[in-house]
C-alpha cells in the first residue's frame, strides 16, 4: 500500500525559528485577501514561497528560495526524520482542548487508479496546473498536505508522544487559533516501523487535492522525459504529506453551509418555499440561532434562513428520496449534501446536474454559522441553507466506494499551515546513503 520516506527538513534558521509566528501562512487556497497582504509586507513571511506575486510569479519564488537559501535563512537538517506534528485547539463554546496528533513525511505521488491515496473531492484544472508549475519551477514543498490511515491499535502514536518531550519549536497562536508544535524522529528503526505500518494501509485525501494533482503532473512530466531511465525512486515521485489517524477522537470536520447570493429567475421567497414542498417537510421556528440544535443528528435535515424572522427547519421526506437519480454511489447518494444539492439547486432551483452546480456563481460556501445570518439580514444573501458537519466514517464509505463528494463538503479542521516545515525534491539533495538505507 503506501509508501513513505523520511525527508531531510528545511526549515527557518534557529534564529527565525524562535519567532516562528511571523513566519508562517496559512495554505494558498484559505488565505483571505486581507491576510495576504499583511503577510507579504513580511519580507521573510513563507507567502512568498507558497502564493507568489509578480509577473512570473513560480520564477519569482524560486528566485527568493534560492536567496534565502544561500543567505542561511532556511537551513536543511542533516539528518532525515520523520516529523511529528500536533495541533493544539479548541471549537467556539465549547472548553475542551483538542490534540490533533500527526507526523509528516514524503509519500509516493500515487496516481488515483492505483487505489492507495483515495480522493473525496474534484479538483479544478487551473489550480492544478498553478500548484504543477510552482513546483516544477522550485522543486520544493512548502506546505503539507492532510492525509489520514487508521490504526486502530495507536500504534505510532507513542513514538510520537516520546518525540514531543523534545520539540523544536512551536507557535504561540497561529492565524485560525491553533497552537502547532513540530518534533523530529531521526532513530532508523523507529523510521522503518512508521514504514511498516503505512505499508498496510490506504490514505484517504482530507486536503490538499490540489497541491497533491500537482505533484502528480508533475511527476508524470518527468517521468515522460526520462524515458527508460526511470527508476521509480527519484525524488519527484515523493509528495510532502501530514499523516493523521482516522481512528482518533481529536479528528474534527467542520460544516460548510450553503449561501444562495440569488435565486433564479426572480425566485420570491414563496415560491421557493413552495418549490421546496414537494420534497422537504417545512417546519418554521422562531429564533435563526436555533437552527443547528434543531437539525443535529438528524439525516437530511437542514436550517433555512430567508431573513426578516423566516426561519425554518426543512427535512426530505424519506420517499422522496428514491428520485435521486445522479449516476453516482449509494454512497453519495445517502449524504446529506447531495440531498441538499439534488432536491434544492436542481429540483427546486433549475440548476441542473454537478458541473453546472459546482460553476454557478450563485452559491457561495461559508463556514462560519453567524455569518451566514448577517449576510442574508444585509441583502448580500437571498437564502443561507445551514448544514451538519460530515462525519469521517461517510468521508472513509464515499473514499472506499470509489465516488467523490459533492463541491465544498469537508473542512478538516484545523488546517495545517505553510512555513514550519519545507521539503525539496531536487534530485542533487537525495543522492545520499541515508535516503538509501529507507527505499523500499
């Protein structure tokens, strides 16, 4: 199954690492406007290697890692390691602080039908290509992706407790709230434990599916280039990756709601009410703040908020439900997402089938509950659909089935964070008897 190496680290100097929190970002597609800019008045800040500007933005990334390469400024580690990383954190109301416990390491860029990194999720190819091109440009990483194995034994899980004693640095708070600690395990055998166990197992893709295609376009390009020369063991068939258990309680996926900015064709809030009736029972209740307690734990319920005191608790009538005739997976067809895709953007609404849906400008994906309510209150909204979250076992079902989720269905949370820690695939860097001694 999956196959990992250990990587030799790049990282900020001791210096800079002490104030690690200036230097890290959060990934390229969660970044806001107002967060990059301030980031990239830090000439340091790791933005500029991740979300690069100018006219040739990759070159213009290369250019700076070169530079801060050759002035010190990121130092490589001498050794190679497997790199534990934690995520501190606790949800809004709520006092309990969670641990997300991890490592990172270089995976094999797998291509999907091989069967051993799954996806949930649709890429976009301009983003894609936007990850390839920065990569083939710099040969570095420099942000991993979130992947989860289960082990329901912990197995790993004590190594990495032992590598915490002695961390190398952390921040204060990052940029979502979270406190992130990095360690390093550099005992071989330890190493090659990690190896086995991953060796038995599948990893599904919980973020990062752009930046992984990109690793594997560019994979392919230089696998197409050296022709019979291939090996299979050259450093760009590796992808920088944070490996997270599934079977963990402290593995928390946010909801992402449904904000409609218009209805179409001139929709009024009646009519899409009575759009709606053929499909959902339609309960309304008095307080919008109400909504995600009345529709907790129920399968295909969802809170609607048209403003002006219209609120409502709407829920597919179970009948129904065999109408949905998407040529996906049982699988998909159960979520409560596409029940909410199918019976309301394309029954009630005319937007027709997951392509036009996923192109539509018309909706927009917000995490946050509150805010969903403000901006149908100021008119910037017509109506906010609120949802439940989606829970790992149907993110591991769908994965297993071999389907993808509908756009925006998963917010693995927190996300990981751009900067603590870089990895490069230059071939120059690999050609050492340490990476030799843990090639499977």
């Amino acid at each position: 199954m999956a196959e990992i190496q250990p990587i030799r680290g790049w990282r900020y100097n001791a210096e800079l690492s002490r104030q690690i929190d200036a230097y890290v970002s959060p990934l390229f597609d969660v970044v806001s406007v107002k967060q990059r800019e301030a980031l990239y008045r830090n000439p340091l800040n790791s933005i500029h290697l991740s979300v690069p500007r100018g006219q040739d933005p990759a070159g213009e990334a290369c250019r700076r890692l070169r530079e801060w390469q050759e002035q010190g400024i990121l130092r490589q580690d001498a050794l190679p390691g497997i790199y534990v990383y934690y995520q501190y954190f606790r949800l809004p109301g709520n006092s309990h602080e969670y641990c997300r416990k991890g490592f990172m390491a270089h995976i094999r860029a797998y291509d999907w039908a091989e069967n051993v990194v799954l996806r949930h999720e649709n890429t976009l190819p301009a983003a894609v290509n936007d990850r390839a091109e920065l990569l083939a440009r710099t040969e570095f990483q420099t942000s991993a992706t979130h992947g989860l194995y289960r082990d329901e034994e912990f197995e790993l899980e004590q190594y990495m407790d032992e590598a915490m004693l002695n961390p190398l640095y952390q921040t204060e708070e990052d940029y979502q709230g979270a406190r992130d600690v990095l360690a390093v395990i550099q005992d071989a055998g330890v190493i090659r434990r990690f190896q086995q166990v991953l060796a038995a197992r599948q990893v599904i893709l919980a973020d990062g599916h752009h930046r992984y295609e990109g690793s594997l376009a560019y994979r392919k390009a230089r696998q197409a280039a050296a022709g019979a020369a291939y090996s299979g063991q050259e450093t760009w068939n590796f992808h920088l990756m944070y490996l997270t258990n599934a079977a963990a309680d402290d593995l928390r996926i946010l909801p992402t709601h449904r904000l409609l900015l218009e209805l179409p064709g001139g929709l009024t809030n009646a009519e899409l009410l009575s759009r709606l009736a053929p499909y959902f029972t339609v309960l309304p209740l008095d307080d919008p703040y109400d909504l995600p307690e009345r529709i907790a734990g129920k399968p295909w319920a969802f809170g609607l908020y048209l403003g002006e005191g219209q609120v409502y608790k709407i829920r597919l009538r179970p009948e129904v439900h065999e109408l949905l005739d998407w040529d996906t997976t049982p699988e998909v067809k159960a979520l409560d997402l596409t029940v909410l895709h199918y019976f309301v953007l394309e029954k009630a609404l005319g937007v027709v089938g997951p392509e036009q849906q996923r192109q539509w400008s018309g909706i927009a994906y917000v995490r946050n509950f509150p805010e969903c309510l403000t901006r149908v209150d100021r008119g910037e909204a017509r109506a906010a659909f609120i949802t439940n979250e989606v829970t790992m076992e149907e993110v591991e079902r769908v994965c297993h089935s071999g389907a993808v989720m509908p756009p925006k269905s998963t917010f693995f949370y927190p996300k990981t964070i751009g900067g603590f820690l870089f990895s490069s695939i230059r071939e120059a860097e690999a050609n050492t008897s340490f990476y030799a001694a843990f090639r499977v």
